[in-house]
C-alpha cells in the first residue's frame, strides 16, 4: 500500500508539476493542438511560459482547427510561437509542405517551423527507407526555401527506428526523453513529458526546455 501511495503520488503530482532547472540560455514552452481545447494563453504566460509550437496541419489537406485562436492567443500575450506539422507517409512531401505553407506562411517574428516525425498516429503505409528520405527532403527543401531557415525535427523514437533521420540530416533536433536530459548533443528543444500541469490549460500538456535556438 505504501508503494503503491509512493507511486500515485509520483504520477499524479510530482511529475505534473516538476520543472527540470533551466541552464544558461534555456526556457520553458509547450506545444499544443486543438487536443487541449481553449486555451486561457494569459494564464499560460503567467505560468512561466514562454514560448509555444502549435499544431498548424497534417498531411495534405487537415488543418488543426484551433491553430488560428492558438496562434492568435499566443502572440496577444507576447509568447514566441512556432508552427509545426505532422508529416504523413500517405501523402507526397512537396503536397505536405505547400499545404503546410498555406496555413503557416513564413513570418519574420516566428519560431523556426517543426516538423512532427513519429509513426503513432501516422497512416497504415510504410514505405522503403529510401522513398521516404526522398518524400521527406521535399518536404524540407520546400519549406525551407520559403522560410529562409532550417526545419526543426521532432523524431519520435518509433520512427527512428524504421527510419534513421537525427544523424543523417543535419537539422535542430526536438528530442523527447522522459524527465531526464536528452541524452543527444545536437537537440535544440527537449520535450520532457506530456502530462505537465499549466494554468490555463484545463488537462496535462508536453512541457519542453528550449536552448537559444539561433
């Protein structure tokens, strides 16, 4: 029982509300999608947070419903926004990127762009590594090209595996590692959870620790 008391405190309060001390440089954001709801962005701000990735699209044709509010709400209240897509092995990469483009057209005030690698979540489809590369490189070319910067690479750990990305393409990694330091030397945001407790966002959210990322 006493284990058992240990553990559910762990999980129901340390980890929500533990913040890893930040190192030179560094600050706490979130990434959010329409998953969260609305959003009370001034009592995010309040909260010690300070700079937010929204979920803009996905494949082709999804648009997140809330990235319009979210990315509207974030900016009124002064927090760095960046926008991110989730890139699907259904669709080419030059259709994702003009898609991507469409809803978050570069601005000379926003956080580099992300794209969201991760096969949780992603179609049925699982090309050869080499087709991939290749859809994946359009997709980056393009978006790049029109943002004038480098695309920010969340990686999930399902898609390293399949699809080896963090050593062959020379970009900022978003690393995600449970509570601890990622454990890569090139990572640029560390997503640290995602059940974090933020006021203003009514269920838990993906704390991250971002260095200067320029």
């Amino acid at each position: 029982m006493v284990l058992a008391g240990v553990a559910a405190a762990f999980w129901y309060w340390f980890v929500p509300n533990w913040r890893p001390p930040l190192r030179d440089g560094e600050r706490y954001g979130i990434d959010v999608s329409s998953h969260q709801g609305a959003i009370d962005w001034e009592k995010v701000e309040g909260d010690g947070i300070e700079f937010a990735y929204i979920k803009a699209s996905e494949g082709g044709d999804f648009v997140d419903r809330l990235f319009a509010d979210n990315w509207r709400g974030a900016g009124a209240v002064g927090l760095d926004r960046g926008a991110y897509h989730f890139f699907t092995l259904c669709t080419p990469g030059g259709q994702q990127a003009r898609h991507f483009l469409s809803v978050a057209p570069p601005g000379p005030n926003a956080l580099p762009p992300a794209v969201d690698l991760e096969l949780a979540g992603n179609c049925s489809r699982r090309p050869d590594v080499a087709a991939v590369a290749a859809e994946l490189a359009d997709f980056l070319e393009l978006v790049e090209n029109a943002w004038d910067r480098q695309v920010v690479l969340y990686v999930g750990d399902d898609w390293e595996r399949r699809y080896p990305v963090r050593d062959r393409l020379d970009r900022a990694l978003w690393h995600s590692r449970f509570l601890r330091r990622p454990n890569v030397d090139h990572w640029a945001i560390w997503q640290i959870h995602g059940f974090a407790h933020v006021e203003g966002i009514s269920d838990g959210v993906d704390l991250n620790i971002m260095r200067p990322l320029e």
